[in-house]
C-alpha cells in the first residue's frame, strides 16, 4: 500500500474488444456501427457461413447402399448444421404408440377436428458447462418452439407415421391374431446438441430439425410372439415386452411434404447513432448483439419462397418497424432461403 | 401418480422405444473386421468447442465422443487449497448404453431414478465417470489451482462398441482436452484395452465388438472372458493411474501381469499417435 | 363488470378482483355469433415492485416473473414459452429502470377455454392445444389491465388482438378451434396507443400461408381496428369504473 | 370526479404550462423523444397544482403497493435489529429500510434506542434513491424533538388503500375522523404506505374505530354515519 | 411464519385479546363459519368457490387412458393442489412450501382417499381402458381456510361435472359421443365429506401442559389469514351428512383436550350439513337453469 496522499490519479481503462461487449455491449454495439461494422466483424447484411452435413454417420441407415452395412443404432435420422463457432447435431429416433381405438362420432360437415399434420418431440440441450441435467428455460423455450414451428409448417403428415402393414411373424398360424385390431403409429423424437452456442440459435435447431427430417427412413415392423425384454430408458417401470419389433435392415423412407420445406431466418433491428435510419443485422451473434438489440424479426420461408411464419418483436421502442423495413427483411430472407434450399 | 416431467417435450405416455430385431451377424462383423493384434484408427480434433476453456472430439469407428472441460474456474464458499475435479459422462439419451445388464442386474431401478452419486446418471455414466475422474486425480497437478474447480463434461454421441473399449477411447479423448485447456499435468494419459480369452488362451487387442447381452433371459454366455483396460502415464515410468477388469473368470498372477504389458504397449502407441497429432496441430 | 366489443366478439373485463395482490383484472372474451362455445377466461395478478431473490435481482432494471397457468393441468413447456413471449412485449412496455433491483410478479391463470370439455375427453396424449395465438392475446390484454390496476410504471399502453383468414378468404378475429386448424394463416398483433389510438406495431406473430400486401392491408388494418374498438368500448369503461370505486369516499 | 381527467400511460396531455416552470411527480415523465411532451405513466387522475409560481403536475391513484418518497410519514414494524441500524418493514415481501439508531431525538452511541423484532415505529422517510436503501428517522429535523415520531405502543395496526390513507392524512376537510371524534377519543398515526395505527381506551371501541376506517373506504361520505353506527352498535358500545 | 409477511406485536398482542373476549376482527363469533358463495360455470365441472375473500376456481376434466396394472378395475382420480403466487405473494411459483403440502394432503385425504369418488364406475375396459378424472384447484385468493374451501369446490365440481357417453361397439373400440349429441353422464359420487377446521390460540402466549381455566385454549372456526399467522395449532374434521368422520387431522404444538374434539365436531356436523345442501341447491338451480336454457333453443 503506497502512503498516497489521497490524489491517486483516476486513469481511464481500456477494455479488449470482448471484454467491453460484455460489460458495455450497449457501447461495443454502437462503437462498430459508427464504423460500418459489428461485433462480430461482420457486414450488415452479411449472413454467418454455414455448413450442412445429412451423412453424419449417427443414423443407423447412414452408411447403407445395399441394405448390407446397417448399423445398429437406433437414430433414423440425422444431420449436423455448422456455422461459425456453433454445431448443432440433431438425432431422430422413433417410438412406437398404439393409436387410441377410441373415437368420436362427430355429425358436423366440418373438416377434421384434429390437424392433418403431426411435429417432433423434441429435446435440446446446450452445452454450456452445467452440472445436473434440469432444463434451463432457453432450452424449454426453444424445444416448444421447434415443436410448434415443425407443426405448423406442415411438412410432417399424420398419415406417414401410420403403421398399416404389420407382418405376423409368429410360426403359430392358428392363433389367428385377427380379432387384435390394435393399430400402431410411430412417433418421433428429436435430441438436439449445441455446442459452442453462439448466434440465432432457433435458425440452427429448426434447420438441423428439417434437415434431419428429410432424411429418416423408418423400419418395417413385425408382431412377435418372442419374449423380448429391453430397458425403456424413459419410464420407470424398467423392463417392458414389446408386442412389435422392427426390422433391422428393411425401412422405408419417410413421406414428408417437401412442398413445405422451410427455412427460419432470424434480424435483429438497430438504429443508428441519428435515430433515423434503422438498420438491419442478420445472423445476430454475441452478446453485444445479443443483448442489445431487442427489436427483432422471424421469418420463415418455404422452398417456393413464401412466406410460412412472421414474428416481430418492437423490444427497442426507439426503433420504428415500419412497413418497408419488413418488406426489406423479407426481401432478404427469400434471397438466402433461395441459396440455402434451392 | 407417474409425475409428468414438465420440463420437457416427451411426447405420449404409453409410447414404446422402437427395438429392432439384431442386426445380422455376417454383416456386423464385416465393417469391424480388424486383426485382433491391431489397434483401430482413429480420427481426433481439439478446441472444437469454444464456449468453453478445452475441448476434444474423437470418432473411433461408429463411436463419436466429445469432452469439454471448463476450468480451472473460480468457485463459491469457503478457501480450499487445491482445485475440485469432477467428471460427467453422458450418453445422448437415445443410445443403449454398453453393458446394460450389468447394470440391471445390480440394481432394479431404472437409469432415470437411480439418484446416488449424480443427478441423472445411470449406473454405466456413473462408472465411467469416476474411473476418468480417479485417473486425472493423480495426474493433475491440482494445488497449482487453490479455491477453482475443474469440470470435466463427457459426451457420448454415438457407440457401437463394448464398454471397456468405449473408456479406453474416453481416457484419451480427455487427455487431448486436458492439453487443450492447457491445464497443468504431470503427464498425459494414455491408455490399453484387451479382451482375453481363456479357454485358448487368446488375447484381442482394442476389441471392438458389442456385447451380447442385450437380453437377459438368453444371454450368450462366454466362458472365461475377461476385458481390461489399464491406463498409464507412459512418461513418468509407466505409472498405472487406472485399472479396470470386467469378466466372469478368476485370472492368475502371471497372465494379468503379461496382459497388463500387452495394454502397455498399446497405450505408448497410442500416445506416440497423440503426441504426433498435438506436435502438428502445433505448427 | 364492463363488457362489450365489436361485431364479432364480446369482451368482458374487471379490474381489482382479488385482495391480497397489488393489482388484478379478469377478463372473458367470447363469440357474439355462437354464445354457446363458452369463453376464454383470464385472471391475471400482478405484485410488485417487492423484494428480489438475490440471485435473480438485476442492477439497474427490475426482474419480471411471469407464470402462466394453464385451466387444466400444469405448467409445461408451451406456458414457458407463452411466458417467454409475454416477457418480449413487457419488457418494452414496463418502465423497468424505475425499479432497479425489484420483481414484479406476474400470474395469469387460465380459468375457461372455449369449447374444453371436447378437447379433454379425447383420450389421447397428443398435445391438443397447438395453437397458443389466442391465450396470448387473452393474456397480453388482461396483464394490461392488472398493470393499469397495479399502478406500475409503464412507457405506454398496448393492447392485442387476433384473427385469421379462412378458407374462404375471410378476415375474421371470430373463430374457434376448428376455424382456426383450417385457417390459412393466423395473426396476433400488438399496437401501443396513445389518446386510443394504434401508434407503433410492439409485437406480432403470424403463421400459415400469406404474402406482405395481406399483412400491412388487411391483417394490420382488422386488428388496428379491433384494437380501437375494444380501447373505447370496454378498457376505458372498465378503468373509469375502477377509478370511481376506488375514489367513492371522495364522493 | 367526473370533470377531472382519466389517462392512461402512453397519453399525451393537452395542458398548456411553462416548461421551465414544471415539477413533475409520480407518474408523469418527459417523453425521451421530443423532451418536451408530458406522458403519463401510469393510469389516474391528472393533478395540476400551482404554488409558489410553479406548477405541480402527477397522477393521482388509489393503489396498494407502497413505493417510498422522500418525506412520507410511514408506519413500520421492525424486522431486524443490528449494531447500529434497525431494519424496518413498510411493506409486505418489499425490500427493508433503514432506521439508523441515531436517527432519534437525544441519541448518541450510549442512548440507544430499545427496539425489538415487531415493535411499531411511525417515522417520516429521510433518504430516498432509487439505487440505494431507503432511510427512515424517528425525529423532526428541524426541531431535533420526536414530532411524534417514535414506537408505537399498544392499540391496533390494520391497512387501508395508498390513496385512501392519503386522504385521510392530507385532507382537513375529510369528514371521517371528525365524525368518529366526536364518537370516541382515540390516538391515531397515519403512514402514507397505508398502515394505521390507532388507539382508543378499551378494546372495542379500538376495534370499531378501526373496522370502520377500514370499511369506509369502500363506502360515500354520505354512508359514513350509517356504517359508524351500524359498528357501534354491533359491538354494543 | 411464512415469509415476507411481517405482523407486529401491537396486532399480536390486539387480535389475542380480542379472541379472549370473544371478538374476531372481521366481526364473526367464534364458532361462525363464513358465508360460502358457489358459482357454476358454463362448462361441467368448473366451479368458482368464494369463502369471505378466500377464492378458488376449480376444473374437472376427463380422458381415456389405461388403468393401473395392479388395479384394471379402477379408473383414477387425481387432485391438483398448486398454489401460485396469485394467491399471494407468500406461496412461491414452483417451490412447494410446507403448508401447501399439508394443505394438498388434507384434500388428498377427504376427498381422494375417503372414496368419495366411485373410481369403479370410471372402468370402460378392465385391465385396458378406464376414465381418468383430474381436478385442478386454482387458488385465486388467499384469506385463510384453503383446506375448507378446497374441498367445497372439489366436491361441487365433481357432482357438476359431466362426462362423455360412450358405447364400445363389436370391435372392443370406444366411441365418444360428444355432449352435444348424447346426455352426458354424471360422475357416481359415494357420500359429500366436508371440511372444517379450526384454529387454536394460546391465551396467555406459552405453552402449557396442563389445562385449566385460566389458559384453556381458543378456539374459532374457519380462519382467516391473520387468524392462521397466529395460531398455535389447528384441527381439520372431515365430515359427511351421514355423520360419519372421514379424517381427524391436527397440526401444531399446542396440545387439545379429548373433549374439545368432541365439540368440535359437532359444530363441524352441523356446518357440514349446512354446506351439503348448499352445494346440492347449488348443483340443481344450475341443472334447472341448463334445462330452461335447452328448452329455449328447441322452442
């Protein structure tokens, strides 16, 4: 301790440039607009590079030419979606639940009740360093999102999960299983991976979802009268018997609407120094980013570039959401789901 | 009264996991055709991951596992002088994890309730667990990092091996990321696996094929088996900072003593592999 | 109790309806053409600004805890992200910096939703309630409501409104479920107002098949109007009544 | 009522004032964008006041959550007691202030006053940042003396609504506790944060005069009388 | 003590005194249970029950779902008691505190446990397919009594409450004729058990083993919150018409005379009864108001 006498001098305190996106993104974000730039060094309107790998070699049916070289793994379909530092990896895998025999007498000329079109459960888990596996409200967030937004995209039919021809394969031919009209549906699941999360997150989980998607084959399905115990690793009742079993090599591939296709883009909306021009980010990455710009839009687009699902969010009241940046959004978003799907 | 789990999308109740009927033999073994005297290749990648201080990525056939360590970081409460490490090793929850009749035939419970030691992990997550945590417990120098904690993360992406092989390639898997956190050890970690067999006195090396025990009732039972797996720190003269033995046969005093050999050869290849990989990765 | 509303909806709102919370508001909306679909039913508390728990307390700005509870059932993972979206319009609305290191507690309880002894008797554990566009509207007007009761400190007022296009090309913000699985498109718009009219767009969520003009035309242009129409025929009345009860020993 | 005006947040207000002659209090700010307009921020009755060549402007609202302000008379229950400060209820689940134990009339480090968990004060508050604790004293700073400030001892304490307590602190010409002095003799300390506390000679009358000012704020003046007799006389005093 | 609410000694010390004279502080006696207001939603099943400023809203609902292996003869019941901060800013969301757990057992016991629900007219198919009954109770707004009130509202809620027809045709297949094409069926309720607690209070402030009269204890029925922060212990009776005591539930430290119970429970007789025929006046104004309703519209 030096003996000061009460003149310590009171320098300023330079900050690196990711130290200062945290203690002052507000600062940092503002700093790079006035040069042209952002945070993340990149260009206003320049989207994150991004990689798209369907052959991941996590899907039992991966590396299956012939029907010869099927593995044992029980994801049916698989793929990983790179961009910048994140990877997202994304596994399907199937269920199989017995469709209620229950129905309802309905005498309206109405369409259907229930929709045509059935979603994905899925799971996310980010990695980010954090004992004991409790969701966090990110990841809660965007499951039910993914869940919602797979729905009612409508690429998913009801029908295509429908399990209409089961083989008997019992050798007992006079117990005719005929009087047992239970009907099976497959259901599917999605376990998705972050890591190294950075950036629009819900583009990344949902493309990696749609992506995964198109590429699962499901197994034929047999009824069997073989005493097959395995560990159901969801519930606690342990051991089951399963009544179907599948096939391990013969699978169909699964019927999506690929009309339907989709792609989620994400902007967020800043103003600059002036207040009178608002800016528009694509790709927002970091915490600069992140946390500063509150006002936002979603766009999903489909395969023949219209419009599926539109979301904004006016969290900065100092950034006006007029038509015309919305059409200009939208006008970018077509341009890079045109690049990416087609 | 089954207790939803509200926290997550898990889709209807009463929906049964997909069992498929066993892949046909002559086609498993045609991809994992390797001499029993040969040690599988390997593809390795670090500091993949960046949300965290060190991390490592290795595929070993069909097996993909990535570790993320994050540490040392500062830690709450009271003083302690050296830094608390701790591991956890997670399957993604879809896959069937190896040698899950041993654990079932420990204990009845299922994997999700099973509540001692971690939240969360089964039986299998829990061994692998604390043999990669006793393993770099003598060999991180810990006291350099008084009051901090030291985590290791496991994850197991994909497996289509056997359990005591599935930790051989861990073992190395969080050697690699120890280097990349640049955290202090006296050595790095390598580690041999190998399948013995009794009956004709056979030994396979770096054993790649699953266990048949996917069912209980007809189980096929293998006379005097026994897998092992030994890591070592090979450059501080060849201490063993981990043994491991799973089998259902005694083993004499000179057989373990040659076949931990065995594994020691194996282990100072692979390190010779490591160590040319971190030396490029360097340049 | 004030109730009224446009050509298609009737909404019921009162402010003040429980004790012990700093500000409450309970709503109804149903449908004027079929009276016999029953209503949503909204109850939503507000308290705050009260004490923090340390580890959620926020320097500068206060910490808003949102809990949406659904009429049957528990809280899952589609009231968190109902929750989440509410916070998205709060968080612009809620003069937050006024209470630095504070929380304000938000509940909403689901009381009534159209036409629910169908949707629960169907034996399946499938989610029935795909689309959340009209709990979020019931919840977005009735923690208005609360706020306004409550006192707490707001940049402006908003309020919301929802509607679809069906098949037949129809813009309408009258339907039940069924219209709603068979609508084109479906929207949720909320405006701020100043002196009872829309000013800036604060949030909006649209799904379904539809192009720009609809949007900024026609969906824009109902729900403005709607929004306007609910303002003058029910909110105001409903916080004229509240101020005439709660200053009646001035009278 | 009906001649004043209602607004709501977000309003722009059509009153013409000189902008540099303004003091704005709660519920009113200057809008961030043209830093000239008023905008309410919350929904009440918009006061105008002029005194001393200034103009007051803010919304006046019944509400129930207490936020404190500088110079309110609060009733407080005690909550902690350490070295050298109390801590000091005012308001259930709300953050405790402050009550410094020399914040009394004839305090030093030996004269410490004698406060246990759940003892009553009224005090008036001292200190009041949005960004640190709230200060309360027991002690009329101009005068040095108690202002009769201090605990509070014996009687009841009930709550009432902000605005109403308001009311019956500021307002001279509101009619209730004439009405009821002329029933009874009582004690009473108002807090602006909506706590009462009063007391009477016995019990029931204590009880009465509280029900009373309770219930009345549900009530028309003009059924003051009838309320006040109807609890009289159910408590047979 | 619950958290966050702070009572001074001059309340204690002024609401004590008062019970010892026989005066409650909202102007009841003693053993005078608060007006109950019952209000019958559109939909079957959904209640709001008001108890003073006590206030709940109850929702019952019903699915197909498959039966407990160990019973295939039952359907289930199942009560919801989560208490959000609605209430009051005392409960906390999502932590469950000790009193809500005493108060989920209480109605637990008196309305799951004691039969009062035939969970065997809920079997469809044994073994397969059974109706699964859910009551989810909404506490709105909290002044004491949650136990009493709970009950109330279950009870009314379930005897309201109206399930689908259904008919299971050759193929062992259920339809579910919904309630606009077929008279819904009534769920079959056994007995009504009522609630009522009571609440003690020490006179003089200590705990006292032996009773006398100076320090006999106070008792009033049906409490308020003010009441509950300060009591020392309560008693919980359930009850039904036929007076038959369904749960005798006692928490706290203070210890009660055998002969007090006894009073007790007598008073919670007759306040049981009281209640059983509100509720059932309550039920058959609603069930005359829905056949006026349905003659209209077929006129």
């Amino acid at each position: 301790m030096s003996e000061g006498n009460g003149q310590e001098e009171m320098g300023s305190i330079r900050f690196p440039a990711e130290i200062l996106s945290v203690v002052a993104p507000d600062l940092s974000l503002k700093r790079h607009l006035d040069l042209g730039l952002r945070p993340c060094l990149r260009k206003f309107h320049e989207f994150k590079n991004l990689t798209l790998n369907v052959k991941s070699g996590l899907s039992r049916y991966d590396g299956d030419v012939d029907g010869e070289s099927v593995t044992d793994s029980p994801v049916l379909g698989s793929s990983v979606i790179k961009s910048g530092n994140t990877t997202v990896i994304c596994g399907i895998t199937g269920g199989i639940v017995e469709i209620a025999n229950v129905s309802t007498t309905t005498t309206s000329d109405d369409h259907d009740d229930s929709m045509e079109y059935t979603s994905i459960y899925p799971v996310v888990e980010i990695s980010r360093g954090k004992l004991n596996g409790a969701p966090t409200d990110e990841e809660m967030i965007l499951s039910q999102q993914l869940y919602e937004t797979l729905l009612h995209s409508k690429i998913l039919p009801k029908k295509s999960l429908i399990i209409d021809n089961i083989a008997l394969k019992t050798n007992d031919d006079t117990n005719n299983n005929n009087n047992n009209r239970k009907r099976y549906a497959f259901v599917l699941y999605a376990n998705i991976q972050v890591f190294s999360r950075e950036g629009p997150l819900f583009d990344y989980c949902y493309g990696s979802l749609v992506k995964s998607l198109q590429t699962v084959k499901l197994p034929f399905i047999h009824f069997t009268d073989e005493e097959f115990i395995i560990n159901d690793n969801r519930k606690n009742g342990g051991n089951v018997k399963p009544e179907i079993i599948c096939d391990s090599e013969a699978y169909n591939q699964l019927k999506i609407n690929e009309e339907n296709i989709n792609w989620s883009l994400t902007f967020g909306l800043v103003n600059n120094d002036d207040g009178k021009e608002t800016i528009i980010l694509c790709d927002l990455e970091g915490h600069a980013e992140e946390t500063c710009c509150k006002s936002l839009i979603n766009v999903i687009i489909d395969k023949n570039l219209k419009m599926r699902y539109l979301n904004i969010v006016g969290g900065d009241e100092n950034v006006i959401i007029d038509e015309n940046i919305v059409l200009k959004t939208v006008q970018l978003a077509k341009n890079r789901v045109n690049n990416i799907l087609n | 009264m089954n207790v939803q789990d509200r926290r997550r999308l898990l889709g209807p109740a009463n929906a049964s996991p997909i069992v498929f009927s066993d892949v046909k033999e002559k086609k498993s073994k045609k991809i994992q055709a390797k001499p029993d005297d040969e040690i599988s290749k390997m593809f390795i990648n670090t500091g993949l991951v960046k949300n965290c201080d060190g991390s490592a990525y290795i595929e070993v056939g069909n097996t993909i596992i990535q570790v993320s360590i994050y540490g040392p970081r500062p830690i709450r409460g009271s003083f302690i002088d050296k830094a608390i490490l701790s591991t956890e090793c997670r399957f993604l929850p879809y896959l069937s994890q190896p040698n899950d009749s041993i654990s079932r035939l420990t204990s009845s419970t299922s994997l999700i309730t099973n509540y001692n030691g971690k939240l969360n992990l089964s039986n299998i997550e829990q061994k692998i667990s604390s043999y990669i945590e006793s393993c770099f417990l003598s060999c991180i120098y810990l006291e350099n990092y008084p009051k901090s904690s030291i985590d290791i993360f496991i994850k197991i992406l994909s497996v289509d091996t056997n359990l005591l092989n599935l930790v051989n390639d861990v073992v190395h898997c969080c050697s690699l990321a120890m280097v990349d956190a640049q955290i202090e050890s006296k050595d790095l970690i390598t580690s041999g696996n190998l399948r013995y067999l009794k009956s004709n006195n056979h030994i396979i090396m770096d054993p790649k094929c699953k266990d048949k025990d996917k069912d209980i009732t007809n189980e096929v039972v293998e006379e005097g088996k026994l897998d092992l797996v030994v890591s070592f720190m090979n450059s501080r003269n060849d201490e063993i900072v981990g043994f491991w033995c799973e089998g259902n046969d005694t083993l004499e005093d000179d057989v373990l003593e040659k076949l931990i050999e065995r594994c020691n050869d194996m282990s100072k290849e692979i390190r010779k592999n490591i160590n040319f990989y971190l030396i490029e990765s360097l340049e | 109790m004030s109730s009224g509303g446009s050509d298609e909806l009737i909404y019921e709102a009162k402010l003040s309806v429980l004790n012990r919370v700093d500000g409450s508001a309970q709503l109804s909306i149903s449908s004027r053409k079929d009276l016999d679909e029953g209503e949503l039913g909204i109850i939503c508390s507000i308290t705050g600004p009260i004490e923090s728990k340390a580890r959620q307390e926020s320097p500068q700005q206060s910490n808003l805890e949102i809990s949406v509870m659904p009429h049957i059932g528990v809280a899952s993972t589609r009231e968190k992200l109902l929750e989440y979206k509410l916070k998205l319009v709060l968080d612009r609305v809620i003069d937050s910096f006024e209470y630095p290191r504070q929380l304000i507690q938000i509940v909403l309880q689901i009381l009534n939703k159209p036409n629910y002894e169908d949707d629960t008797t169907i034996g399946s554990d499938d989610m029935n309630d795909f689309f959340s566009l009209n709990d979020l509207n019931g919840c977005l007007i009735s923690t208005y409501l609360a706020l306004i009761d409550s006192g707490i400190s707001m940049k402006s007022s908003f309020l919301s409104s929802c509607c679809i296009i069906n098949s037949n090309n129809q813009l309408t913000t009258d339907f039940n479920k069924n219209d709603l699985i068979n609508s084109k498109s479906a929207h949720l718009i909320v405006y701020d107002l100043r002196n009872g009219k829309c000013n800036n767009l604060i949030y909006s969520e649209s799904i379904g098949e539809f192009d720009e003009q609809i949007f900024f035309k026609n969906v824009l242009d109902k729900c403005k109007k709607e929004i306007e129409n609910l303002n003058t025929k029910v909110i105001k009345n409903c916080i004229t009544e509240k101020f005439k009860n709660d200053y009646i020993w001035k009278a | 009522m009906d001649s004043e005006l209602l607004v709501i947040p977000g309003d722009l207000i059509s009153v013409k004032f000189d902008a540099n002659n303004v003091v704005l209090g709660p519920g009113v700010c200057i809008s961030k964008k043209d830093n000239e307009s008023i905008i309410p921020t919350s929904a009440g009755i918009l006061q105008l006041q002029e005194k001393k060549n200034q103009n007051y402007i803010y919304i006046e609202s019944n509400n129930k959550r207490y936020i404190p302000s500088m110079g309110d008379y609060v009733v407080g229950t005690v909550t902690g007691v350490f070295g050298d400060y109390f801590k000091i209820s005012l308001s259930n689940f709300q953050s405790s202030v402050i009550l410094s134990t020399m914040a009394f009339p004839n305090a030093s480090k030996k004269n410490r006053p004698n406060l246990k968990n759940g003892d009553l004060v009224y005090a008036r508050v001292s200190s009041c940042f949005k960004d640190i604790d709230v200060e309360i004293e027991c002690i009329d700073p101009t005068t040095g003396k108690d202002g009769g400030f201090g605990l509070l001892e014996g009687g009841y304490v009930f709550e009432v609504k902000l605005g109403y307590a308001r009311w019956l602190f500021f307002d001279k010409q509101n009619p209730l506790l004439e009405i009821l002095a002329s029933k009874c003799k009582f004690e009473i300390a108002i807090g602006i944060n909506g706590k009462i506390w009063l007391k009477t000679d016995d019990l029931k009358t204590t009880l009465a005069c509280s029900t009373i000012i309770e219930n009345c704020q549900f009530l028309k003046q003009q059924d003051f009388n009838t309320e006040i007799n109807k609890v009289f006389k159910k408590l047979n005093i | 003590m619950p958290k966050g609410i702070d009572v001074s000694n001059v309340a204690k010390d002024f609401e004590l005194e008062s019970l010892k004279q026989g005066l409650r502080l909202d102007g009841r006696k003693l053993n005078e249970f608060r007006d109950v207001e019952i209000n019958i939603g559109n939909s079957y099943g959904s209640v709001d029950v008001k108890l003073g400023k006590t206030r709940i809203a109850v929702r019952i609902s019903a699915e197909i779902v498959a039966p407990f292996e160990d019973r295939p003869f039952e359907g289930l019941f199942m009560i919801n008691t989560e208490i959000s901060p609605m209430a009051s800013a005392m409960f906390e969301s999502g932590r469950q505190s000790d009193e809500e757990i005493l108060i989920s057992r209480l109605i637990e016991k008196a309305v799951r446990r004691s039969n009062a629900l035939d969970l065997e007219s809920l079997c469809i198919i044994a073994g397969e397919k059974c109706w699964s009954i859910r009551a989810d109770i909404h506490y709105l707004d909290y002044d004491g009594n949650f136990a009493d009130i709970s009950c109330i509202g279950v009870l009314c809620a379930l005897l309201h409450f109206k399930k689908p027809d259904i008919t299971i045709n050759e193929h062992q297949e259920i339809i579910v004729h919904p309630i606009n094409e077929r008279v819904p069926v009534p769920l079959s309720i056994l007995h009504i058990p009522i609630c009522v607690t009571f609440a003690f209070f020490n006179p003089n402030d200590v705990e006292e083993n032996i009773k006398g009269d100076s320090n006999a204890e106070l008792i009033v029925v049906d409490p308020t919150m003010g009441e509950e922060l300060l009591a020392y212990g309560s008693l919980t009776l359930t009850m039904n018409k036929n007076r038959e005591l369904v749960q005798i539930s006692k928490a706290g430290g203070l210890s009660i005379d055998a002969m007090v119970i006894m009073d007790c429970s007598n008073l919670a007789y007759e306040i049981a009864c009281r209640i059983t025929d509100q509720i059932r006046e309550a039920i058959k104004a609603d069930d005359a108001k829905r056949a006026e309703k349905r003659l209209e519209i077929r006129l």
